[in-house]
C-alpha cells in the first residue's frame, strides 16, 4: 500500500550528502536498486539522479514495525527515508562518492512498489535496444543515460549563457510551415480549415531566421525543433535539434570567432576540456586531396599523397588508364601492415569495391625486407623505388593505391583509412579534434537530375571572386560556406548567404529555376528582401550528433530522451499509429494503402 508524503520534504539528493553532515538528520526519496537482509540489519542502496547512497535499518532505530516494513523492499520500490547520517560502519566502498557514510533510517515510508523490471537497472548491462527502447522510461533510470541526459541540460544551458553575453536573442519560428521541394522529404500536416491542403514541419528555420535579420534583430539563435523525413542511422532521427544562429552585417572570419568562443564555453563548461583556440582551418579542397572527406578525422595520420605524376608513364593499364581519363592516382601508407595476410588484403579490395572502385593496388613492405606489389610487373625498378619514396614507405608499411575519377579515389581512400584507423585503434573518444572546412563548392552535378543542385542551399553565397563563373563554369564556383568538424563528424556548418536580387536571381537560374517557379517555393522571402536586406550569414549545429561525441556514446539515440528505430517508429508509444475514421473525414483524407505483395 502507497504512503503519502505529507509532512516530508526532501532535504537532499543522494550523493550531496558528505561527511560534512556527519551527525545531522537528513530526508531523501528515490529508487530502492537493492536490498541486503542480514538478519538483524537491512542495507539498502538508494538511487536517484544523483547517485547512490546506503541506507541501514535496525529495529532498535526504526522500531519493529519499521524494521518489517524494510524487509519487503524490493528493487525500483519508491521510497522517502528520514535518518542520520554516520561514518560507514563497514569497509568503505571507494567507487561510490558517498562510500565513506551511511544514513541510519528512523523512518521509512513506502511510496510505490513496483513489479520486477525486464532488465537491471545498471550502467553495465547487455540488453537488446529494442527491449531498452519499448522500456525506456526503465531505461532512463540508469547512470550512463541519466548522465548524458544532464550532459545536454548542462550544453544547452552553457549556450544560451554564452550567446546572450554575445548580443543574442532567443527567437521562436514556426512549426507548422510551408513545404519547400528542395532538401530532404518533409513530414506533412493536413489543414483542417484549409481542406486539401498541408503545413510542413521545418527541416530548419532557415528561411524565417534570414526573414529576422530583414527585420532588423541582428544576432538570433534557438534551440530549434526540425523535422527530415529520411531514412535513419546511427546519428540520424526523423525529429532532432538545432542549435541555430544567424547573424546580421558579419563575413565569414565574423561567424567562425563567435562560435569558437562558443564551442570553447560549452565544451570548458560542461565536460572540462579545453579548446586550443584558433581552432584550424582548411579549404574544402585541401580536405579532400589529404584526407578524402570533406569531414576529416585529424586525430591520426595516414593521408592520402597523389602519386599521379610518379606513376604516368609505367605500363600499369590500371594507372594509365585512369589519368587518361582525367583522374588521378593516390595512395595512403598504413604503417606496420607490411606482413598483412593476404584474405586481409582481399577483404580490403573487396571493402575497396564498396565505394566504386574497380580494385586496388597494393605494396607490401615485408618485415623480413622482401616487398610483394600486386602490380610489380608492370614496374620497372627505379619506376617502383620513386612510387615507394613518394609514399615515404619503410620495411612494415603496407601501401595501398586507387586509380579513377577524383571522387571515387577520395571515397575509397578516405573510408580505408577510417577503418583502418579503427581496426588498429589510431584513435580515443577523449582526444577532441576540430577542423574547420570552407569553400565549399557552390554546386554540384545530379545525374538523376540532370541538373546542377545546391551543396548547401539556394540562399548561399558564392565567393565573390568566382561570380563571372555562374555563367560560364558552374562547376567551378566556391561558396562562402563552412562545416566545423570534430573527430570525423559534421557537427555544424552554415554560409554567408546571399543578400543581392541579382546573384540570387542568378542562382537559380544556375540550379534550373524559372522566376516564376522561384517566386512560388520561396516568393516570401524575396519579397522581404526587396524593402532593406542586411549582409548576413549564419550556422547550425547538430546539437544530439555534438551531444553524442562529448558524451563519447556511439549513437544519438543514447543522448536523445525518447528517440524512434530505424523505421522512424517509437517502440514505448507505438507511433506512428492509426487514426479513426472521424478524424480522416474531419481532415477531408482517405487512407489508399497499396495492396501487400503476396
């Protein structure tokens, strides 16, 4: 039977009591995690957010009615314990805070039971995700999750200091919004009033925030809901957050120094690392030609060197074939494989394949001195030696080359090396390294569309010396845009954005827009420039993906409350589920569910 609390407060959270209380009576209230009976004692560890702390019951303290009482408690009861606090009279526990005191209970009273969990509620446990997941409010009450979930409590609030102490205001934009066809798949809400059609949920509040600083509020910044309707992964949901900012009469240098004081704040705040600050730059080119990605991981080496120019003129057709066709050959020199097995090397030839790339060639400098080439034949020696320098390779190394088109080079260097850096564990969680990447390129090329898409977003800026090339080169034109990057992740990025009717005008005629078709997607917008546009710029982040990473988890999920599956489906709630036909008829929609293949 449930006890009231009436006429109890809580004096303390578990672990804030010390040995500075040591004599004094105390209140606390949590989760019983477990019971021991000793016969003429009980000990009990209490948990709340906290922590934990020990609670001992003895008849002579708590009476014989009280000492029953204790005797029925059971994992995840819900308790209010009033007691004194004392030396641990028992060894002390050195990985608990409060392992040198325990609370000497007078009085217990019982708010809840509770049935036996599916799973112990421990840090250390192996349970399915999908049974943490269908109970996570179970789930929630284990130490890791609770930490992470204080962890961003504890960066939101460092934001939100910082930024107003840099001139910020926090400004709400709408949910339900109008769908724009570029981006990602919205999720669709049916106007009831509007029969037939439908808001969208934002995938950012980028068209609003550019919308404020036409209205003159200079420097915003909210802690935005967005909405992509996109298959998941590890670090994507249907619903996340945005820390998102926009800025009014600022360049690129403006945006980058603000954020770093911010990135140096909520990292210094909430898990104590310290940032060396200028955080360093590189050009998306320069990105690409070492490291293979416009996200590079900078906690290791083995960057990609373009052997091109050594490798022209042997009689590798696999070589010759590619630089004829405009591509390039490069190579990365994963130190200390030398003696790699050769089912090894074929898995990676195979994991070659994955990202395009027709195979891949291979040096391996042996140990034993002896170095095997899957190409030596078609090498003269000195041919061999000056490709070998040019790798910087020794007795150990294994070196691995691709020849193709730019793009397939760098997708399949650049992922060999991030797993190669994984399989021989290069790197550590705890070894925060930030990268900032600019000029992007303005465009790129869609097959599928035929047609010349944003990289970022219509609204971006190009650089400025690269405008003559909107009409002869597009492919040619860098943006004003910049990604940060931390271990390998994307975790924000952002651009100056365009301000002049002419270059936006221009832009979309670039990515295959009429006047008119651009008027109707995003006519608002150009309205409002027409009565006084400031120059502005700004950037957004991935709060969970950051979350994730100083949190050293592997997926957002496990920084997120209430996160859904890969299906977008949350297994606690059941949703998405049906409605019922009077909300269908209210909204003027029918259901037409394509018949099930048998």
């Amino acid at each position: 039977m449930a006890e009231s609390m009436k006429g109890l407060k809580r004096s303390h959270r578990c672990t804030e009591v010390s040995n500075a209380l040591i004599g004094q009576q105390v209140t606390l209230m949590g989760w019983v995690q477990k019971r021991r009976n000793l016969g003429s004692l009980i000990f009990v560890d209490l948990r709340d957010r906290s922590g934990l702390i020990q609670l001992i019951f003895d008849e002579d303290t708590i009476g014989t009615d009280g000492f029953a009482k204790a005797g029925k408690l059971r994992s995840e009861f819900v308790i209010a314990a009033v007691g004194t606090v004392e030396k641990r009279s028992g060894a002390v526990n050195e990985n608990l805070k409060t392992g040198d005191i325990e609370i000497k209970v007078s009085e217990l009273r019982i708010l809840s039971e509770a049935l036996t969990p599916p799973f112990p509620i421990d840090a250390d446990i192996s349970v399915k995700e999908d049974l943490r997941l269908k109970y996570r409010y179970l789930d929630l009450r284990r130490p890791n999750l609770q930490k992470n979930l204080m962890l961003r409590s504890k960066v939101a609030t460092s934001i939100r200091s910082c930024l107003t102490e840099e001139g910020f205001l926090e400004i709400e934009t709408p949910i339900l919004t109008k769908s724009t066809p570029e981006g990602a798949r919205d999720y669709l809400v049916p106007s009831r009033v509007h029969p037939g059609t439908f808001y969208a949920l934002p995938q950012s509040p980028q068209i609003f925030k550019q919308l404020l600083m036409c209205s003159g509020y200079d420097r915003y910044f909210q802690i935005a809901k967005c909405f992509r309707d996109e298959d998941l992964r590890a670090d994507r949901q249907p619903e996340f957050t945005q820390i998102d900012m926009e800025l009014s009469f600022v360049d690129v240098d403006d945006v980058i120094e603000v954020n770093e004081k911010l990135l140096h704040r909520m990292f210094k705040d909430a898990i104590d690392f310290e940032i060396p600050l200028p955080i360093p730059r590189m050009t998306w080119q320069e990105a690409m030609d070492r490291f293979g990605s416009d996200k590079p991981d900078i906690r290791f080496g083995m960057e990609l060197v373009n052997v091109t120019d050594v490798v022209k003129d042997c009689e590798f057709v696999v070589f010759q074939n590619a630089i004829a066709a405009g591509g390039t050959v490069r190579g990365i020199n994963v130190k200390g494989q030398g003696d790699m097995p050769r089912k090894k090397i074929d898995a990676l030839v195979n994991r070659a394949k994955e990202f395009g790339a027709k195979g891949l060639a291979y040096v391996q400098m042996k140990s034993d001195g002896s170095v095997k080439a899957s190409f030596s034949k078609f090498m003269k020696e000195e041919e061999m030696d000056a490709l070998v320098k040019a790798m910087d390779g020794e007795t150990g190394d294994l070196l691995l080359f691709a020849a193709d088109k730019n793009k397939v080079v760098w997708d399949v260097l650049g992922n060999l090396r991030l797993d190669m850096a994984k399989t021989l564990e290069l790197t550590r969680k705890d070894d925060y390294r930030f990268v900032w990447i600019t000029e992007f390129p303005l465009l790129e090329w869609s097959e599928e569309e035929n047609r010349y898409t944003a990289m970022h977003h219509p609204f971006t800026m190009p650089m400025e010396e690269d405008l003559p090339y909107l009409d002869t080169d597009p492919g040619r034109v860098r943006a004003k845009a910049y990604d940060i990057v931390l271990n390998g992740t994307e975790i924000g990025g952002g651009s100056v954005r365009i301000f002049q009717d002419d270059v936006q005008e221009k832009m979309f005629e670039c990515l295959g827009f009429t006047k008119e078709q651009a008027y109707e997607r995003f006519g608002f917008l150009m309205n409002a420039f027409k009565y006084g546009v400031p120059p502005h710029a700004g950037l957004a982040y991935g709060f969970d993906r950051l979350i994730m990473l100083m949190a050293q988890e592997d997926s957002i999920r496990d920084v997120i409350a209430f996160p859904k599956v890969k299906d977008a489906s949350c297994l606690m709630s059941d949703a998405p589920g049906e409605v019922d036909q009077q909300q269908l008829t209210d909204l003027c929609l029918a259901v037409d569910l394509p018949e099930e293949k048998e």
